[in-house]
C-alpha cells in the first residue's frame, strides 16, 4: 500500500519535466533525463545495489507516452526506447523529495567514471541568464 499518492501527473513536453502533485501539497518538476536515470527498472538498478548501471547520455531523454498501471503506479516509455520498470507513487515522492541528493550523487558518479553530461542549450540560457543577473546586480 502506498504511503503518497499524487492529485495530478502532468507531462510538460516543450521543457521535459514531469510535474507530480501529491496529496500533501508538495509538487515535484523531474526533469525527464533524471527520470530516465533513476529508472527503477532491473537494467538499470539491478537486482541489488552491486549491479546498478550509471546512465549516460540521458540529457536528451524525452517521455513519449505515460501508462497508469493500477492504482499505484506508472509505466514511462522514454525516447530512447527505455520502456521497462515502474514508478509507483511512492517512488515518485522519493525521487522528487531527495532529487538534490540524487542528482549530485549522480553527477559525482560520473565523473569518477570520466563522463561529463553534456549541456542543454536551455540549460546554458538559464545559467547565462543568472550570470547577467548577477554582473547587472
């Protein structure tokens, strides 16, 4: 039985992010790149934490369709072809209340294993723009 449960899942396509709602009022924006490399799938998690495979070169990873599975989960197919493992409602929370954690987790992971992620162009427009904030300030 799941401890959360959302009010609304909405897939934003134009800045790839899936926003999820939850009773308790907290909304999580996860990009669809860090959906796609915390994927609870078994080929990407393994069957135990000795068997995990880091994710490279999501940056581009798109949700292409949403499939409800029950009352307790959902099934993401990403662009990439990625289909398998399920997101239930108590996995989404996770993900979205330690995506800090996660996130820089994961980044420091790959560069112990030599890979960078590569930019976005939104990306870099939102750091330009944060640094002509700051220049102008």
């Amino acid at each position: 039985m799941s401890k959360y449960y959302p009010t609304n899942i909405e897939l934003r396509k134009k800045s790839r992010l899936l926003v999820v709602t939850f009773e308790t009022s907290e909304k999580f924006q996860l990009s669809c790149e860090f959906l796609r490399v915390f994927s609870p799938s078994a080929d990407v998690k393994g069957h135990n934490p000795s068997q995990a495979v880091l994710q490279i070169g999501k940056e581009d990873a798109e949700i292409t369709e949403i499939e409800p599975i029950g009352n307790y989960a959902i099934r993401l197919i990403f662009s990439d072809g990625h289909d398998t493992g399920l997101y239930t409602w108590d996995y989404l929370y996770e993900l979205g209340s330690k995506m800090d954690l996660y996130w820089t987790n994961y980044l420091n992971a790959l560069e112990a294993a030599g890979h960078a992620r590569k930019i976005i162009w939104s990306e870099t427009k939102i750091v330009l723009k944060d640094l002509k904030m700051l220049i102008e300030d």
